[in-house]
C-alpha cells in the first residue's frame, strides 16, 4: 500500500472514532446489551412523575426494540417513535432516545436502562429533561419509570 494513502486513511479513521466518541456514540460493551434488548416486550408497571400507572393502562403498553428503533405502542397506537443509543460503560447504564417524528423529532430523551434476563428496566426523563440517576421516580422529577418483561415469557 502507497505509503501517503496508509497515512491518509488512518487519519481519516481516527478522525472518525474520535467524532464518534464526541457525539456519543454506541461503545461496543453495549453491543452485547443491544442484542439483548431486541425484540417485543410487555409493560409489568410505571411510575410517571410519582404517580403509578393504573395496572389496566400499564398491561396495554408495548415496547419493541430493534438494533436501531425504540417503538412504545398501546393497543397498536404508536406512542413514541425513536432511535437509540446505549453506553454500558456508565453506571447505570445510560439510554438515550431520539423521537423521529412529532415534537420529539430530533430531541435526545436521557436515561438509564438494567437488563436481567427477561426483565427490563429504563427510567428516563423526556427531551430537556435530565437524566435520572437511580431507578426511580419520585413527584416533581418528570422521571418515567418502567419495569418490562420479554413478550411471551
């Protein structure tokens, strides 16, 4: 390989992890966590802002992950559309959402995800909100707190 491209390509590389570490980008500790969290998951209970969520309402609440969407849906009613982010390297783990549509369009959602097997479990703040830093959601914090469980299980 010529010499001058070898260079020109590791500085163009390193400028691109660099732009990515910058922007936040996905750490791969987290590609294991990613997997993980791929598929359809039912809501088992949340706390919005303090207050539980009636069990009727929660039981309707659907989550659907794929490696790059993050889709809540109630009764087949998209309730919020996004891409996601994860860094394992935090403690917790963070989570940050980005709507794709409406006023969410664009607007980071920051929070904190644990996976345990069948179980998930994200608190999060919505876009201008900041990001929560246990799992829990106490009046006047605008935390959502959700417990979820792998659809089918």
């Amino acid at each position: 390989m010529d010499p001058y491209l070898f260079v020109v390509v590791t500085v163009c590389l390193m400028a691109a992890a660099v732009n990515a570490s910058a922007n936040g980008a996905t750490t791969r500790p987290a590609d294991g966590d990613a997997s993980k969290l791929q598929g359809a998951w039912t809501c088992v209970s949340a706390v919005v802002d303090g207050k539980p969520l009636p069990e009727k309402v929660a039981a309707q609440l659907k989550l659907v992950l794929t490696a790059e969407r993050y889709r809540t849906e109630r009764e087949g009613e998209v309730l919020f559309d996004s891409t996601y982010r994860l860094d394992a390297e935090q403690d917790p783990k963070w989570i940050e959402m980005v709507g794709t549509e409406g006023d969410a369009a664009g607007k980071p959602a920051l929070g904190i995800y644990r996976v345990d097997g069948d179980t998930l479990k994200i608190c999060y703040t919505m876009p201008g909100g900041k990001r929560p830093k246990d799992f829990e959601s106490v009046a006047g914090s605008g935390a959502y707190c959700v417990t979820w469980k792998r659809a089918g299980k």
